[in-house]
C-alpha cells in the first residue's frame, strides 16, 4: 500500500508563539518549530499500517526551507522518503490554498491511503483533510481513534463527544487520526542516522501546475486583519463565606450565565 502522511511544521505550543507585525503571520522564525504533534500519531499509524500490510510511506510537507529540519525528525522514525513542497509564494496562503497545493501534490503521488493529523496547533481548523479529500474526489475518515485495513476497505472509529462512530470506506482515502489511536516511537540512533540518506524530493508550484497568483496572499480566501496578545489572566473574586456563600455563588453563577 502506498501511504502518504501530511507533516507541517508549526511552532512549539509549550513556547511563546506570536504573530508577524507586518504581515499578521505567525512567526516562524523566531519559533522554536517541531512537527505538529497530531502528525506523529498519523506517521506511527501509517508505519503499524506498512509492517502489517507492506508498501512504502512518504511524508509531505508544505513549508519554508527550514521545515527541512521536521521532515528529517519525520523520517527517523521510519517513513521511506518526503516530498517537500517549498516556494516563497507560499507566504499566506489559506487553509483553502494549501489545500489546493496539497492536493496537487498527492495528485502526482498516487496515494492509496492518507494520513494526517485531526488538526494543527497552529491553526486549529480541522478542515484540511476535508478539503483534500473533496479536490480528490476520494472518501474522508475523519477524527479517527482506530483504523483497519483489510485489503482496499478501511474501517475506522470515529471519536465524538457522545462515544464513536464506525465509518467503513475504501481506498484511495483521507484519513485524520487523533492522539487517541496509538502511541508514536521514539527515534532510534539507527533511524537518526538512516533519515540523513534518504531521499527528499523537492517541488515548486511550477512543479505542481499552480499558479503563485491562487495562492499566498493574493490567492487567499480569509486574512488577519489585526491582533493583540491575549491580555495577562487576573485574579479571581473571593468571597469569604459568612452563611450566604451558596447565596453568593449561585448569583455569580446566574451573572455568569451557567444557571
């Protein structure tokens, strides 16, 4: 089977993360960047899927020069090879023109299956394997906490508040998993060492047949307009209880809009 997982970098959430003044992007370059954690549940799962089932995993990953550096973090844990896609006219693309370029992508790669993570913790947005799926023209299995495959049919669990769903599609298909499907491998030395030869095709939007104009800024379909930092948390209000506490905590309650 051939597996293709989506791996971005984003900035450390355990770090300060901001946005660019000039442009209201977030700040790449002065981040600390690692391979947005939902991704590494979508490469263990697609290494489980390759020991069991054979083929050849690939990463993609759309991103600046320097997320190089997670592709290669991505490969040490066992995938056979990446595709980076690079190209400066990149900067500010939506989710909707990411997904164009993604799809792009794929398209060239003739995927059987794909994987990503749920979400980004960059962005949060959820849509990206819908949207891939949709320019595909292929089923999206989403939010998944367990996958089988079972020759060209997948079956996963979908996760919900209320419990899970059981969603059975075949392939070729978009596949989001979250942190609950497994538990990701650390790197060996081995793998470290090994990740450094393999190969890492790079492609342009040239490459890809898409235009600089669908994409960036002048091709995207949402944009910031300003922002300010989350203002610093205050104190709670403490009310000593002198006999009316539940009096008092069942009003703040009320103002609060709870009760």
């Amino acid at each position: 089977m051939n597996i293709v997982v989506l791996v971005k970098q984003v900035p450390d959430s355990g770090a300060d993360r901001n946005l660019r003044p000039d442009d209201n992007t977030v700040d790449r370059g002065s981040a600390n960047n690692v391979i947005n954690e939902m991704d590494e549940y979508a490469i263990e799962e697609a290494l489980k899927i390759k020991e069991a089932h054979g083929g050849e995993v690939t990463i993609l990953t759309m991103g600046p020069d320097r997320a190089t550096e997670s592709i290669r973090k991505a490969l040490s844990m066992g995938p056979d090879k990446a595709v980076h896609v690079v190209d400066d006219a990149l900067h500010g693309s939506c989710a909707v023109a990411t997904s164009k370029v993604l799809a792009a992508a794929l398209g060239q790669l003739n995927a059987d299956l794909v994987i990503c993570g749920a979400e980004s913790t960059d962005g949060r947005v959820q849509v990206m394997p819908h949207m891939i799926a949709e320019r595909l023209g292929v089923a999206a299995l989403t939010g998944a906490r367990k996958l089988t495959v079972d020759g060209a049919t997948l079956t996963v669990e979908r996760q919900t508040e209320e419990g899970y769903e059981v969603v059975t599609a075949s392939t070729p298909a978009v596949v989001s998993v979250w942190d609950t499907i497994n538990e990701p491998r650390y790197p060996s030395f081995k793998g470290i060492m090994a990740a450094k030869k393999k190969p890492v095709q790079t492609l342009s939007l040239g490459d890809l047949g898409v235009a600089p104009t669908e994409v960036g800024f002048d091709g995207a379909t949402s944009a910031v307009l300003e922002h300010t930092k989350r203002p610093p948390r205050s104190g709670g209000a403490k009310i000593t209880d002198e006999g009316e506490g539940g009096v008092k905590l069942v009003e703040f309650l009320a103002t609060e809009k709870f009760v």
